[in-house]
C-alpha cells in the first residue's frame, strides 16, 4: 500500500522553499549593491562673496496726483471761451475759460450808481449835521431835533460804506467771468464747452459747475495696499523704489509719505493703504499707471553672503548628509562637538529636541527655491504683491555645508539679513570659503535609483523573489 503524505507535510515544505528562496534573493541584491560603484553626490559649490542685501516690502498701486483741483466760477452764465485742452502745461493765473460777463457788468453799473447817491446823501447829511450843531449851540433847535441830524449822518455814513462793498463785489464777479488757473499744473479733464450755461459755486447749492479739472504732476504718489503682517515695518520717511510698465528699466525713488490709520478688508485679508511720494519733474509718470512698489526695510552693504539654498537647520541636516554620501550619525556628532553654548539659538536641534529649532521656513530646503512659500502667501491679495526678505532676530543659526581638505563638512554660521535669496554671514565663515547647495535634483534621482534597484530585485511583485501574476477569470486557485 502506497502511503500518502498528509496535508501538513506539503505545507511545511512550500514554507521552507520559499524562505530559503527569498533569503538567497537577498543575498544577491546585496552583492549586486555592493558591487555597483556608489554615484557621486549631485551639488555645487558656491564661493562666499560681499554683496548687498536689500530687505523690502512688494505691494502694487496706481500713480495718483499729489495735488489735484477742480477749477470752478464763482459766476455764472453762458461760457464763451475755452482756452485750455487736456494735457496743456498751464502757469498759475493763465486764463483757462471767458464766462458772459453782461450781467457781472451790469450789476457792477448798478452797484457804482448806488455808491454815487450814497455819497450825495453823505454830503447833505454832513451840512444839515453842520447846521444843526450851530443852531443847537444858539439854542434855536431843541435837543429832539439836534439828535435826529446826527443819526441822519450816521445812516449816510453807513450807506456809503455799503455801497462801496456792493461795488468791490460786483467788480470781483466781474473778475470772476475770466477764469484763471488757481495752480501751476496739468489740465486733467475738461468738463465745459463753449455755450454750456454754468452754475455759481457760491450761490448755487449744488456747488456749481465743475469746469476743468487740474494737478501738479512735479510730484506725484502711488497707493497701494499693504498686508497687516508687513506694516509694522514701515514708517514715514522710508526710502522706496516705484517701477511702472511704461518703463520696466527705469526705477523711480521715492518715500513713504503716509500710513492711513484706518484698515481695508478685502477678501478677507486686512490691508492698510500706504501712500509713496515720487518726484516727477520729468513728467514721465501720469495719473492711472500701474505701478510696483518696493519698500526698503533693511539694507546691508558690502557683507558676507551665503545663497538661502545652502543653509541647513537641524531638522534637515540629516537628509543633507545621505545626499551628500555622509554618515548622519557623523555629522550630528561633528555639529554636537561645534555646537554652541546651551541655551543658544540651534544647540537644542542638535540634541534632539525639534521644539526648539528654528524653522526652515525662508531657507531652502534641499534646493527648493528659496522664500517660495512666503511670496505665495502674499500673492494676489488685492494690490499686495508680497514681501521679499525678513529681517532675521540678531544671532539666528543655521547650518552649512563646506568643502574641507576635499570633504563636505558642516558648519554652524551666524545669520542676520536675508533677502529670501541671500544671507548675511555675520559669523563662522571667511571669503575663502565655498558653501555647498543641493538641488533638489538629487533627491529624486537618489529615490529612482533606489526604486528601480528594489524593482530588478522584486521583479515587480509585492513579495521579494515573486512576480506578480494575473490569476485567470474564473480559474479555481491552485492548491
């Protein structure tokens, strides 16, 4: 009788064969990783250098008068000239338009005529005043009637003081029918034409009719909307630079003018409007040009500086290092041993503790574009455009990576100003020096070469050593 091994058996035997099969598998990726000449590092060195780094606050505005007038008449009538066009460079005093001046003349006649019989009866009045104080003096008049010559001289006196005042304002409303520029400036708009019947802007309720509007463009401002975040840096007096599309390679200097106290909210962002003053004696700039304006919060000349893309915190260090063909656990101990003292800015990262770390945010973080994340948070909020640098707290640490005696190695530095593309170096490094930056390039080719590798091994399949198979529609699985 032939005997049957029992279920178990077969099982115990599968489980073997393929344990044994996958720890051979193993065995000769290892051999085959071994034997693969390591890829050198993807990097490049940058020397340190001087330059200058300018901190500054991006927003974007519209070109506005500093000063603009609405020229109007204090008379009114029918207007018969217009000497002025859009666009005309005008002096203060020039005659822009001739009002119909019919009426202003002849209130002016009527004006002169009362003054003329106001006088008359002034000159009466002083001889009957006369007459009465001699027949008052020989007591021929009683007392009554002396007192009553008097108040008649009075009442001339002040007619003719009326009279005068009636005739000086209707000669100034005659002056008025000739309208001049009140301003030395450009004409803006013409509201009139010749044969429009305007209104009085002092004896119409209205206000009268506008005529010509007119500003002084030797000086001109941008306003512009700047986020809550950034307005603690600004102040009046700061130097600003204004670029228009008209002239894309022409900055114009400014400063800040003024910070209005009351906020803006739109689309839920709360904004401050920022007025900049520009000098404008060429006339380049007109009123509703688009324009970009760039605030200076700090500058530093002629400083030591390092790409953002080079400095490392202790957070992302150790990834810094595998790119770099480094051991981790080295490079912690290199930057324990050069750490600074406890409590500095940095020293708890390198122990271990995250919380007290600096955050990379502004800094690159393996070869990612420097301040990205902080220009997109500011993008499209109104006439916001964003803000380019930080100033950085006095003594903020960061992490280095330079080339010595052939070997990348890391190094703390002290930062100070940074323009979200480069950091002033305030210590830790000389001119002398090269910094490394990986691009982010190398990351992701170092993850390929790793997948790929793990693929040949795997051949695909979700099991070391075993590909995977499509089982038929329908098949009955096999024992």
């Amino acid at each position: 009788m032939i005997e049957v091994p029992r279920k178990g058996f077969f099982a115990e035997l599968n489980l073997s064969a393929a344990n044994g099969l996958r720890l051979t598998l193993v065995f000769l990726a290892l051999l085959t990783g071994c034997k693969q000449k390591a890829q050198a590092p993807a990097y490049q060195a940058v020397a340190v250098e001087r330059r200058d780094i300018v901190v500054s606050a991006q927003a974007s505005g519209t070109i506005q008068p500093d000063t603009t007038v609405e020229v109007k008449s204090k008379a009114s009538g029918e207007v018969l000239q217009v000497n002025a066009e859009t666009g005309d460079v005008v002096k203060r005093g020039a005659p822009l338009v001739r009002i119909d001046p019919r009426n202003a003349r002849n209130a002016l006649a009527q004006a002169q005529a009362d003054l003329d019989v106001a006088k008359a009866k002034l000159t009466n009045a002083t001889s009957q005043k006369k007459r009465a104080d001699e027949l008052f003096t020989s007591q021929s008049i009683t007392e009554q009637e002396h007192e009553q010559a008097l108040l008649d001289y009075a009442d001339a006196k002040s007619e003719v003081v009326r009279s005068q005042v009636a005739v000086d304002n209707a000669r100034i409303q005659l002056e008025d029918t000739d309208v001049r520029a009140p301003i030395t400036g450009t004409i803006l708009e013409k509201d009139v034409e010749r044969g429009t019947v305007i209104a009085s802007a002092t004896s119409n309720v209205s206000g009268g009719t506008t005529l010509l509007k007119m500003a002084d463009l030797n000086q001109v401002q941008v306003r512009t909307l700047v986020d809550e975040t950034d307005i603690g840096k600004l102040q009046p007096g700061l130097l600003a630079t204004v670029t228009v599309d008209a002239y894309p390679q022409r900055p114009f200097s400014g400063t800040v003018l003024k910070i209005e106290p009351q906020a803006q909210t739109e689309q839920n962002v709360t904004m401050f409007p920022v007025l900049v003053r520009i000098d404008n004696k060429e006339g380049l700039l007109r009123p509703g040009m688009n324009a970009e304006v760039e605030v200076h919060v700090g500058q530093r000349q002629n400083v030591l500086a390092v790409p953002n893309a080079a400095l490392r915190t202790p957070r992302d260090v150790g990834s810094a290092a595998q790119v770099l063909g480094l051991s981790p656990d080295n490079v912690q101990k290199q930057l324990a041993a050069a750490a600074p003292a406890s409590g500095a800015p940095g020293a708890a990262g390198v122990r271990g503790d995250s919380s007290g770390a600096p955050d990379s945010a502004g800094h690159a973080t393996m070869g990612a574009t420097p301040g990205g994340a902080a220009r997109g948070s500011f993008a499209g909020r109104g006439g916001v455009r964003g803000r380019q640098g930080q100033a950085q707290g006095e003594g903020a640490r960061s992490i280095v990576f330079v080339k010595k005696n052939g070997q990348p190695t890391p190094v703390w530095i002290r930062t100070g100003l940074t323009d979200m593309d480069y950091s002033e170096v305030r210590q830790g490094l000389s001119e002398s020096d090269s910094v490394l930056i990986l691009p982010s390039q190398s990351l992701v080719q170092s993850q390929q070469d790793m997948k790929e590798r793990f693929n040949r091994v795997t051949g695909g399949g979700a099991v070391p050593g075993m590909r995977q198979q499509t089982q038929p529609s329908g098949g009955a699985p096999r024992p």
